[in-house]
C-alpha cells in the first residue's frame, strides 16, 4: 500500500519512536511529584518545552507552550478559553467558513451559548481575502480564528498579513492560527508574528498521535477547558504523559529543522502530481492561489468521492475524500461547498497528500493508479449518484 494520505496522519519518525520507548522506561515518575521521580520527569517535560518554543521561532518570553492531546483540544482550548476568559464583554468572533472541525464547531457551540460567530466565506480558489475577515471585526469582536493551510485543498491562506491589518485595526483583538498542516511544510516566525495563539500537533509531522501543542501569547488570559491540577500552566489539568511529549517534542524539532529542504522536495512531487490530474480531461483540480506543498486537490464530478477513494485503493493507493475527521459522513464537503461549488462538484473531492518518505517512483506509480482509476471509472461518470 502507499499512503497518499499523510495530511491525515505521518508515520512515526524512528528516532521518536526510540525516544518515547527510552523515555517510558526510565521516566516512570508523575511530573507533577515533589520527589526525584517527579523532579526528573519535570525536567524533561521542561526540556521539551524549550525544544518546542524554538521550533516553532517563538522565544520563552513571547510566550507559553500548553501541551495538549492534538490539535482538536489546542482549538478548542484557543478558542472556547480565550472567549470565556474575556472579562471586557467582547463576545464575537470572526472565523472562516473552512475551517477544521475542531475549530467550526467550537464557534458554534459557543453560539448555543449566546456568543456570535461571523463565518467569513472563501474565494473561488480556497483562500480568504484579508479584506473579507478585517470587515467582519466589530466593536466587539473578541477572536479572530483563521487557518494557515486548508486540510483539504491545501490552500495557504494570508494570516501574516491578516495579523499585521488586525492588530493595526484593532489591538485587542486576538488572533488564532491552526497551524497544523501549515507547520513543517511552511515558514513560521512565531516571533516575528501578529499570532497570539497557535495549534500543532504532533502526529502530522511524524510524531505520536495523541499529543499537539498551543502556543499562548505572553499576556493572553485563557480559562482552562480542564479543570484540576495546576499542570501546564493551570490551563490544562491532568497527568502529562511525558514520554509521549518528549518524542512529540523531538518531531517538532526535526520538522523544523528539515522545513526547507522538504517544502522543496514535496513543492517537486506536488508539481508531478498535478501535471498527472492536468493530463485527465474528467478530472478538475483546484488551484488556489498559494497551496502548500505536500496537498494536491481535484475533483471527479459526475463521481462520488468515495468510489474514486476505493478504485485507487483496489490499485494500492490511498487517498482521501475529505478530511479525517469529516471522513464519514455523506454530505458534500463544507470546504467545498463554501468555495461555491455544486453538489456534483462538492461530493467529488479527492486529496492526495504527500509526506517525507515518499520518492519520484511511488509518485510515478500514483500517476500510473491514477490513469488506470480514470479509465475505469470514466464510463460510470454521472451514473453513480
Ligand atoms: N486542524 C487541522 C487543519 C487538521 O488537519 C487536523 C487533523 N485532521 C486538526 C486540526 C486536528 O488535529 P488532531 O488530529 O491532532 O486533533
């Protein structure tokens, strides 16, 4: 099988996995423990967040790294904590229409509890006009939440900019950024950055499942989602699990440091792969004006997603329809749809994601599956739905 679906998940990087089983054997103590045990777990769970900070260019004194158990809770937490922290009466925030899941329907559950939400609408392409989000703020808006790259068509959206135009518009008004499938792929300054809060996780980028991080900006009040022990800085109560952390930590460090040579070798597949979907007059493949280097989108209308997904995997490839999480439902796709397309269109996404241990010969056999999947698939075109 080859894996075309690595904006779902990455394969655990060796290294990590070695460190996890190291750190799990010699590292039993709770961290949180006032003895040795506890102490040298402490250490390392410290270390940690040093090697983060930096791999994400973000100084100790810019701010705090919260572990988290992925980027839904990083989201959540962002968002949900930072409106119910508010003590100035802003309650509304901006966001975009294609937003991750975690994101989306944190800002609607906030809703159910009187907050209001403006969800700003794409371009054609995928991408949101800076202009479209600056003329949502209000008086009162509290949070602006805007991704940096689109899980499922791999559009860069402006979020440097958006944060220069906001903070300039209005200075107290925080910004989020899910930076999940924008870390390790794209540049990232936090430093230098407008950006008060930003979410990883740890699995994207060849780490364990299970942990990601928030990046808190120094002065940014957030209330705890969990409430308990004083743990990660009071706004996350529970036992870390260090081992875990500490190889997350190791992850992040090497997809920073490997950032610019795999923006490049990916950039070089991804263009391979689209000059393949070019070649297929049925399928249609969406260009956004700025799309990161490991996503590649089209669709196959007059197909449903799916039947394409299980053609390609009949050929050993896997592909994904929407994102992970909005995998098993039957409606056409939000992202899509936002974007303004139809039914047939909107139900026909296919993702083909890229990741680091893919070479030019798996690519050129994708190509391959790909020609055979059309071929067969074409006489069924329109007849499926
Ligand atoms: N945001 C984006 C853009 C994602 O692609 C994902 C993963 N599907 C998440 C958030 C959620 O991350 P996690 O799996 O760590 O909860």
């Amino acid at each position: 099988m080859f894996n075309f679906d690595q904006a779902a998940s990455t394969p655990v990087h060796p290294d990590v996995i070695r460190t996890i089983a190291e750190v799990m054997q010699a590292r039993s103590g709770n961290p949180s423990s006032i003895h040795r045990g506890g102490r040298d777990a402490a250490v390392l769970l410290e270390r940690s967040r040093e090697v983060c900070a930096a791999a994400l260019g973000a100084p100790p004194e810019d701010g705090r790294i919260v572990f988290t158990s992925g980027a839904t809770e990083s989201n959540n937490l962002a968002i949900k904590g930072a409106l119910l922290g508010r003590t100035d009466g802003r309650r509304h925030i901006v966001t975009t229409m294609i937003e991750h899941s975690s994101v989306y329907e944190s800002c609607r559950q906030l809703e159910d509890f009187g907050f209001e939400v403006t969800y700003v609408r794409p371009r054609t392409d995928g991408t949101v006009s800076p202009e479209s989000v600056l003329g949502a703020l209000r008086g009162d808006t509290a949070l602006v939440s805007v991704m940096h790259v689109n899980n499922e068509t791999g559009a860069v959206q402006p979020v440097g900019e958006i944060g220069r135009r906001l903070k300039e518009a209005d200075a107290r008004v925080l910004l989020h950024v899910d930076g999940v499938q924008g870390f390790g792929r794209l540049p990232l300054d936090l430093a230098r950055s407008r950006i008060d809060l930003y979410s990883v996780s740890a699995h994207k980028v060849r780490g364990p499942k299970g942990v990601g991080l928030l990046f808190v900006r120094r002065g940014v009040r957030l209330i705890p989602l969990l409430s308990g022990g004083s743990q990660e800085h009071g706004l996350r109560a529970g036992t870390e699990n260090t081992a875990a952390i500490v190889g997350a930590a190791k992850a992040f460090r090497l997809a920073a440091e490997g950032r610019p040579e795999r923006g490049r070798r990916l950039g070089e597949l991804r263009a391979l792969v689209v000059s393949e979907v070019r070649r297929h007059e049925g399928l249609k493949l969406t260009e956004p004006a700025e799309t990161a280097p490991h996503i590649v989108h089209f669709t196959f209308p007059g197909l449903k997603s799916e039947v394409v997904l299980h053609t390609l995997e009949e050929l050993n490839m896997l592909v994904s329809a929407q994102s992970a999480c909005a995998a098993k439902t039957e409606k056409p796709s939000r992202v899509l749809t936002a974007m303004g397309m139809d039914r047939e269109h909107a139900t026909s996404g296919i993702r083909i994601s890229l990741g680091d241990l893919h070479t030019e010969e798996d690519v050129r056999l994708l190509s391959e599956a790909l020609g055979r999947a059309v071929s067969r698939l074409a006489p069924f075109e329109g007849r499926k739905r």
